[in-house]
C-alpha cells in the first residue's frame, strides 16, 4: 500500500466517526467548551498517558482529540506494513468509541518519525484546526526516538501556531494553547515535574477497558513480543486480558502515589490521600503559563480550592 493510501485511510477513519477535524473545529468554536488535542508517538501512546483525562473533558462534554503521529506499522513481532498499521487503526477507532473521542492516525511509518519542516506544519495545522486550548504530548528525552520527536514538534508548534504567515492556508489561533507533557520516568537530563496530577478512579474501568482493545500490543505483545510467548487459546487470551487489566491499575496506581503530595496539594488533603489511580503532566513553558486559577479552568474537574 502506498503513502497515498495510508492518508486516505487516516482521513476515512476521522469521517466514520463524524471528526472532520477543521468543519468540527468550526462548528464548536464559541460553545464555551475546552479543546484538548494529545499527540502519542505511535497508536496507543494517547490512551495510556490520558486516556482517563480524556474521558472527564468528554464526559462534560468537551472536545478531545487524539493523534497517534506514526501509523505504527512495525510494531508486532509477527506481522508489519499496511495490514499492521489498519488493524491499529481500527485498535484506536474502538479505543476511542469506550473514551468518547475523537482519534487520527497520521500517515508516518513507526520508527521513521523525523522532526522536519513538514512535519512540523502538519501538527500546527492539527492544532489549529482543532482550535486547541490544550495540547498535550511526550517530553523530548524519552527512550524511544518516535517519542522523542513527538515532544520536538510539539515544542516547536507552540509559538508557530499563534504566527499568521507559517502555514498560511490555516488560520492562526489568537491564543496560545497551554502545552503540556505527558508523565515518564526519565530522569536526565531533567526528571519530570508534576504540575497537574488528575485523579482517575472513577474512570480506571472505562480506560483499562479502552487499552485492552489494543490486542496487538498488550495481550500478543507488540514488537517486543514472540510466538513463543503469545496467547494461543481465547481461554489464554482472556487470562492475559485479566494479568493486563491488573498491570495497568498498577502502572496509573504508581503514579497516584508517586505524586502523592501534589494530589494533596490539589484535590486537599482528606481527598488527595484517598486517591488511587492518576495521571500526570507538566506545563510545558514554550505554550501559555497558566496560574492556578486558569488551570483549573482547563482542568474543570480539578476541585475549586
């Protein structure tokens, strides 16, 4: 299949679930709601760094996109190429189906993804056809370089997206988004700092839920998994489902208590100490710097103080 294709597919996919991404855009403008766009290196990066986020934005009924930057057609140990990138393609149409959102898969091969000019005006279109008040991504220091390049374009569209004359077909927006970074553990050459840490127990199911659509990655194992290993049974498959779901609470159950002290900071002390489950960012200082009134704002499920 060629890259032609691939666009067409990506675009196809948006139209099956109503997204053309700039008419939306266009519609919601002046409806008093928040727009949040996430970009993930590859299909499944989005959901798992705010997928829960996404689903209170959707319940309140804000607008969310999520944009997987590769097609992640290398990522299985047993299968590639078109036949990969389409199965999770249609992962993360489901996916988005359980988080009520708004999915693109753009048309860059896994592996392949290069902080260039191009690119570079194909996520400012995206941020602004989405008219963003939040854009959300990876930091630059990561272990993976898809992921790694992800944070650059993003970094790099923060000021752009605000400047008439670069991509001049597109209008500019007349704010700046806040820009915000995805939670890792990198610690060099600057660990990650919690500015915001969202409470997601009452979302955990509804997430995990989403994730497990993703059969390719986390019950067969993705890239890094073999034959060997993957499940050849439904009965098998559907005990790794359990081992995932389980894995997964523990991962978001990790960060709650990692940030501990900001959930206490945030949601009060009675509240923030009964906190499970989590996700986290960081104010990226290129986009807009919000003060803790204005996050609030764009965090609305945040309690008041």
């Amino acid at each position: 299949m060629n890259r032609l294709h691939w666009l067409s597919l990506g675009i196809a996919a948006a139209v099956a679930l109503g997204l053309h991404a700039s008419g939306l855009a266009a519609e919601a403008e002046g409806d008093g709601k928040i727009r949040v766009i996430v970009f993930g290196a590859h299909p499944d990066d989005c959901e798992i760094r705010a997928g829960g986020s996404a689903i209170l934005w959707s319940r309140a009924g804000h607008h969310v996109k999520l944009v997987s930057v590769t097609n992640g057609d290398i990522g299985h140990w047993g299968m590639a190429g078109g036949p990969l990138a389409q199965r999770r393609t249609a992962e993360v149409l489901e996916a988005a189906k359980i988080l009520g959102t708004t999915t693109e898969v753009l048309d860059i091969h896994d592996g392949e993804l290069m902080p260039t000019l191009e690119n570079r005006r194909t996520i400012t279109r995206l941020i602004r056809n989405w008219n963003a008040d939040v854009v959300i991504g990876h930091r630059p220091n990561d272990y993976h370089p898809d992921h790694r390049y992800t944070g650059v374009l993003m970094q790099d569209s923060a000021y752009m997206v605000a400047v008439p004359f670069f991509c001049p077909d597109t209008p500019p927006l007349k704010k700046n988004p806040v820009f915000l970074y995805s939670v890792d553990s990198f610690e060099r050459p600057n660990p990650f700092r919690a500015d915001v840490v969202v409470a997601i127990d009452d979302v955990i199911d509804q997430k995990v839920d989403a994730l497990l659509t993703m059969e390719s990655q986390f019950i067969e194992g993705g890239a890094l998994g073999s034959a060997e290993r993957a499940p050849k049974t439904e009965a098998e498959r559907e005990e790794r489902r359990k081992v995932v779901r389980e894995s997964f609470k523990r991962r978001f159950a990790g960060t709650a208590n990692r940030f501990r002290d900001k959930l206490i900071e945030l949601y009060g002390e009675e509240a923030g100490k009964k906190v499970q489950y989590a996700e986290a960012f960081e104010i990226c200082e290129y986009g807009r710097r919000p003060n803790a009134k204005e996050l609030r704002e764009v965090f609305p499920f945040l309690p008041n103080p």
